[in-house]
C-alpha cells in the first residue's frame, strides 16, 4: 500500500526542492511506521538519495492503515518546521539563483505570500536575479516593469495589493503571452464590475466554480496565535477549505463542513454538510474557527444580466444557493436566526474551556453602519462564551482610495472561551 497521496512536484518545485537539499540538506526529516513504510516526505528522500544526502528520519507506530492515511492527510506541509530565519536564508538562495516565489513555496512549503514577505525582509537590488523561472518551467523577467494606475474618487480604486493580485492572476493564465493590452482590459474589467473590488474576474478553483469570501493572507497567523498544537479544530462555513491553511502555522488537525460540495470537494478534509445540523459528538473539538456570511451585498442573488462579473456567493458558486445556506441572507432578522442555530450547534460539539474564534465584519448600507459584529459578540455571550481577546485588520482593499474612511473600517477577530458546565 502507498501513502504517497499527493501528486507529484511540478518542475520548477522539484528543481528548487533538489537545489536546497544540495546546499541545506534534508531540514525536516521523513516519516515512517513501524512497518518500515514511508509516510511523509517521499520526495526529500527520493532527492536525497539521488543527491547522496543522508536524510533523516522518525518512526511513528500506527494502529491500521486507516490511521496511517489520516496521518498523511493530516501532518503539515514539508518544511513546516523550519525556524524563520532559516527559512529566510533558503528562499533568498533560492531566489538568487533563478526560482519564482512559486517554486520557493512549494519547496518549503509554506504559501507564497510567506515567500514574498520573507523575500521583501532580504532582497537587495544585487540579490534578484534579471530572470526568474516559473512553475511551467518558463524563463520570465524577475521585475515587471511598474504600472501607474491612476487613484479614482469611487469604489473601484485600484491599490497596489489589489494591483499585484490582477499581475499574478494574469501571470497564472497567459504566462509568455501577457501583454500590457490584457492588463489594461484586465483593470478597466475591474473597474466596471460593481461587485468586483479585489480581483479582475473570479479565480476558477476548479470546474468554472469560484468563492467571493476566502480567508485573506493576512487573517491565518491572526487566528493561530489562539490555538494550541494538538487541538481538533472545526469550520462549520469551511467554503473551499481556506481553514486548512492553519496546519502551516500550527500543528492541529482540522475539519470543515461546507453546504455546497462545489466548494467543499476542494479540499479532502471538509465533507459536505450544514451547520445547523453538525455530524458530530458533543464537545468533541477544542476549537471553533470560522467566518461566517456578513449579510452584506455578496448575498445578493438575484438572475444578474452579466454574472460573470458579479461577486456573489450565487454568482461565484454559478446556480442558486442550497436551501439553509445563509450566503442568501442580508442583514436582518432571518440572518440572526440562522446564526443563532448556527453557534448552538457549534458550541455542542465545542468541549468546556474549547476557544471560540470568529472572524466577522461590520458593513455600510445607505450610508449607515450595519453592527454585525456587534450581534455576534452578544449572541455568543448569551450562549454562554466569554470574550478573552480580539483583534482588528484592515484588509487591503480597504486602505487606499480617498473614500476609504467612509467604508466599515476593518475585519474583526473576536476570540471567546465556552464557559465550563454549558
């Protein structure tokens, strides 16, 4: 039996993979059973040995081979356990010698925004290569030539985040054949969608299907301060497993539960299920950590004229919303209802003294403010929780643009404690 369950490495990974073991060795090491059969890191090995590099290596015991599966699906990304700085001098090596942050990431496996950030803490003019080669294997200019994009008086302001999210996601789709006519088209696309505030079109994940409200890069480190290694952590809204990504920061097991199996087939680890009716044990996790819907304009679902530029979770999703999802519900009182349910449900299967962590936004309608954040930090203190930190983030999309101050300021992360004996 195999436990090789991930497919193999592209190119450009495998390349940066070989290069660091050539000149940093095997960091993380490898993972057997007591059956002498290879868990976890079946290529740092196969590189290993090619390289002639001893590889190192742990024994874990297992019950069956079901369990040995759940430990590969489970156990974090290869080089989850590099200390920054180490890191940081890898993926500048890395990139000093010619590998896009794409191939960086997926050799250290971290995301590339961690890339990014670790490489913009190290890079000097001297230390980025003139070309750079992409996971297709393609050599491509390691700058792009700067784009000035004017700053307008409206919604649709354009920030430089938001700017390097269109370049990417074009990169992504044209590689060699991106020219600055697709740009152009791309950003006034963006501009003329209503509903499009961060991205030029919507990122396919798959199968033409989409989702308006993934975690940002920026909220993942947020919640994992809160969570301690070991813990069972549960998603009741999982969408398309952005919960998953936490295994890159802490060592904890975590299950999603997401309505639609559009987005829940997304990631192996969310099952298709609702939130009002969890299948599980009483107080079985030790951790809740979720975003649910904000009742803002992504529930709009209406049959729109022009869809594909619409940002909506039906839009996204492309057909109407399963009955019990509340991405069709604004703000208003079906919407507490269905989150009241909702947070019941959650806290049975959340034991005594389990963390509660809830990432929630506040948004403007008709010119007021709607305090969404403030029900939910009630409804929770109602049933039973009490608030022991929080946390603010203004999201990117949020910082630039003259009418930024008139839009709701900032993402919220409100973290409570299940009282014991509720």
């Amino acid at each position: 039996m195999t436990f090789q369950l991930f497919p193999s490495l592209d190119p450009a990974v495998e390349a940066a993979l070989r290069e660091s073991i050539g000149r940093f060795g095997v960091l993380v090491p490898v993972i057997y059973d007591q059956h002498d059969r290879l868990l976890d890191g079946h290529n740092r090995q196969r590189i290993a040995e090619e390289l002639e590099v001893e590889c190192p290596f742990h024994v874990v015991n297992v019950e069956d081979d079901a369990q040995a599966e759940e430990i590969v699906k489970t156990i974090n990304l290869d080089r989850r356990h590099l200390h920054p700085e180490q890191r940081r001098e890898i993926a500048a090596a890395l990139r000093a010698n010619g590998h896009s942050e794409r191939a960086i990431a997926g050799a250290l496996g971290v995301s590339q925004p961690t890339v990014h950030r670790d490489l913009e803490a190290t890079d000097s003019p001297e230390s980025v290569p003139d070309r750079i080669v992409g996971r297709d294997g393609k050599s491509r200019p390691a700058r792009r030539p700067p784009i000035v994009v004017p700053v307008e008086d409206d919604e649709e302001a354009i920030s430089p985040e938001e700017m390097q999210a269109i370049l990417d996601e074009l990169d992504d789709a044209h590689g060699d054949d991106l020219t600055e006519e697709i740009i152009d088209q791309a950003v006034e696309d963006n501009r003329e969608s209503k509903r499009t505030p961060r991205l030029i079109s919507k990122p396919d994940l798959g199968g033409g299907v989409s989702h308006p409200a993934r975690f940002s890069r920026d909220l993942l480190p947020k919640f994992a301060q809160f969570l301690e290694a070991g813990w069972h952590v549960l998603d009741p809204f999982a969408g398309v497993g952005g919960i998953h990504d936490l295994r890159q920061l802490v060592d904890i097991k975590t299950v999603g539960v997401e309505l639609e199996p559009e987005w829940a087939e997304k990631h192996p680890d969310t099952q298709v299920g609702s939130a009002l009716d969890l299948q599980f044990d009483d107080e079985m996790f030790d951790a809740i950590v979720t975003s649910p819907t904000y009742g803002n304009r992504l529930a709009d679902h209406h049959e729109a004229s022009d869809p594909e530029k619409r940002r909506t979770y039906r839009h996204d999703l492309g057909r109407a919303l399963s009955a019990d999802n509340s991405g069709s519900l604004q703000w208003g009182p079906k919407y507490r209802d269905f989150h009241l349910t909702a947070w019941e449900e959650a806290l049975r299967v959340l034991r005594p003294g389990g963390r509660f962590v809830l990432n929630i936004k506040d948004h403007i309608r008709d010119g007021r403010t709607q305090y969404v954040s403030d029900w939910h930090l009630g409804c929770l203190r109602e049933l039973g929780c009490v608030l022991v930190d929080s946390d603010r983030l203004a999201p990117p999309h949020l910082r630039f643009g003259s009418n930024a101050e008139a839009r709701a300021a900032a993402e919220l992360v409100l973290v409570f404690s299940k009282e014991t004996g509720r």
